[in-house]
C-alpha cells in the first residue's frame, strides 16, 4: 500500500468528522509520513507501524464520538459514543454493551419507580371516585408513597448524571485499552 493509498483509506473511514477535522487529521498523518521518510523509513514502514487505516479511523471515531458526548451529554451521543467504541473490535460488544444496557436498564427503573411513586394520589384519587369511595389509610399510604417518590425522583437526577459521567469515563478507558494505551513502560 502506498503512502496516497493509505491516507485516501483513512479519508474514506473518517465519517461524521468535519472537513476541516478531517483535513486536520489527514495533514497530521502526512507530517507522520514527512518525518518518517526524514530518518530513513520507507513509506511500507511506516505504513506497517502505523496499523490498518480502518482500525485508525475507528479509534478516531471512538475518541470523536465521546468527545462530544463529554462536552453534551444527550441520548444520542451517549448511543453513537458507545457504538462508536463497540465498533473497536468484537470483544468490545460484551465489555460495552452489556454494562450499558444494565445501566441503562438500572436508570430507566429508577426514574420509572420515581413517576409511579409521584403519581399515586392521582391514581387513589381515580380509585376513590369510581370504584369503592375514600379510605383515609390508603388516601396517607398514597401521599407516603409521593413523598419518597420526590426523594427517589431527586436521588435519580443525581444517579444519572454519576452513571453518565462513569459511563463516559468507562468509555475512554476501553478506547485507551485497545489502543494499547496501558501498556506497563
């Protein structure tokens, strides 16, 4: 593979990224060249430390995508982060996916818990006017159960954004992983 060859693979790889990221990107790897050629390599060498453009668009990719999520942390860039980095190599659908889903799993309970602990005066309220008419232990029961699902509601805020940023953390750590990036030096 040529030095053309490799930088027009890694350009073809690099999707989502700005043109001016790419460009950015594209003349780094260029000066990789550059200097490489200064202390004698051959573009081959280079080419062969380097690594695949694809495994390098990827891990580009990866970093690209938690950045943004780092700096706006939304549903969809949490997803695209996390398929992001899945993309890394198969090993990393059970070491990603699988915390993902119980976190998100873990989440989605809590803040549902939350709502239906909020919402029972309204359903004791619908109980009492159609079906058997007011009873004062279950009219308190009810209001109990609003009060701790304030609490839960706020303790929820609080979980998920901890979990998110966790996440996002645990997200660099895979990346810097597969990358080689905890190599005892």
């Amino acid at each position: 593979m040529s030095k053309e060859a490799f930088l027009s693979a890694l350009e073809a790889e690099l999707k989502g990224l700005s043109k001016a990221e790419k460009t950015e990107l594209l003349q780094d790897y260029r000066d990789h060249f550059l200097f490489g050629n200064e202390e004698g390599k051959t573009d081959e060498e280079i080419i062969a430390s380097l690594g695949s453009p694809q495994v390098i668009a990827k891990e580009i990719n990866a970093n690209y995508h938690i950045g943004i999520v780092e700096d706006k942390a939304n549903a969809g860039n949490v997803f695209r982060a996390t398929w992001a980095v899945i993309g890394l190599g198969f090993f990393n659908l059970v070491i990603v996916l699988a915390p993902f889903i119980a976190l998100v799993a873990l989440v989605f309970s809590g803040w549902i818990t939350s709502i239906a602990f909020i919402g029972s005066p309204l359903l004791f309220a619908i109980d009492a006017a159609v079906f058997s008419g007011f009873r004062a232990f279950e009219f308190f029961a009810s209001l109990l159960l609003c009060g701790i699902g304030l609490f839960i509601f706020a303790f929820m805020k609080w979980v998920t954004k901890v979990v998110l940023q966790g996440f996002i953390r645990y997200l660099s750590f895979n990346v810097s992983l597969v990358k080689g990036g905890l190599k005892n030096e």
